[in-house]
C-alpha cells in the first residue's frame, strides 16, 4: 500500500509542474494566437463547409488568482478548433454566460487588482473573445451578491439580469449550450 502511495504521489508531483505548460502535440491556434491551443486531430468526421455554430458557454467556477479561467479558454479553442477546421468566423456565433465565483475573473483592473492584489490574467483574453466577436453576458444576481457593478466589468461584458435570463434569451435566439 505504501508503494501505491508513493508511485501516486510521485506522478502528481512530476505532473504538478507541466500544469500550466501546453500540452505535447498541441498549438496555438491561427485565430486567437495567444489563447486556445489546439491539437490537429486527422481522420475526424468532416465538418460540412456550411455548418454554422451557434454556441453558449456556462462559467461558473473562478480560477485561482492571477491565472487564466480554464473555461474561458475553451471558448477560444472552439473558435481555433473549427477555425483550423476550415470553418469561417462569420459561421461561429459564441456566447458565454458567466455567474457565481466566475463574475470576478471578467472584473476591470480597479476591482480585481483590490480584491486580489494582481492583475486579472483574464482581460487580455476577455478582449481578445470579444474582438472576435464572443458575447459575454454576466448574472446580475451573482454580480449583486458579490458587490460587482456593471462599472466594474470589464470593456464589452455586458450585466444580464441573471445568468438564467441570459441563458433563456440565447436558447430563444437558437443558441445550443455546449456541455462541458
């Protein structure tokens, strides 16, 4: 038993290092270059050239302090995925709709720096979504809760009244919620 402790133990502590490393065999997408790394997959069902992706994103969960919220990353491997895949942008319609511990990772420099005393690796990826296009809407009633107002926010996140209206509004306009 203690042998099993110490293989286990020993593989979470050389992996504990890589965590934040890119992983072997991806790289950085072509349309969001800084964020979203992708693997090329060969042999995958094809994608019909006129499929258009109508996708909302459910964030939740806040990243740790001064790091990269994993979930919003997942939106920008979606546009670099299909992207690579030979999907236009103009056919990829994203959103996401971000609540509960989550509101403090889309919160300008003012707000985030005084409660976490750094900078919120966030916005340039925040940017970097709406720039091409990602609506980001936020729970006002997490946003309420957690003493988060609409000034707070950063540029082109926009203040739902809840991240369930959010969600009703995009499913209303056709938007499919990608399971994570």
């Amino acid at each position: 038993m203690i042998k099993k402790f110490s293989l286990a133990a020993a593989v979470l502590i050389a992996c504990a290092g890589t965590a934040s490393a890119q992983p072997a065999g991806f790289q950085n997408g072509q349309l969001i270059t800084e964020f979203g790394p992708i693997a090329t997959v060969e042999g995958h069902d094809p994608i019909p050239a006129d499929t258009s992706f109508k996708v909302s994103f459910d964030v939740v969960d806040r990243s740790d302090a001064g790091e990269l919220n994993r979930n919003l990353v997942s939106a920008a491997r979606f546009l670099n995925m299909h992207f690579e895949a030979g999907i236009a942008p103009e056919q990829m319609q994203l959103a996401i709709v971000i609540h509960g511990s989550a509101v403090q990772d889309v919160t300008n420099a003012s707000h985030y720096n005084e409660l976490n005393e750094q900078e919120n690796a966030n916005a340039a990826l925040i940017a970097q979504l709406i720039k091409h296009g990602v609506e980001i809407h936020v729970c006002g009633q997490s946003a309420a809760f957690q003493n988060v107002d609409a000034d707070d926010l950063l540029p082109g996140v926009r203040m739902s009244l809840s991240a369930m209206t959010a969600h009703a509004i995009l499913q209303n306009q056709g938007f499919s919620l990608n399971p994570f």
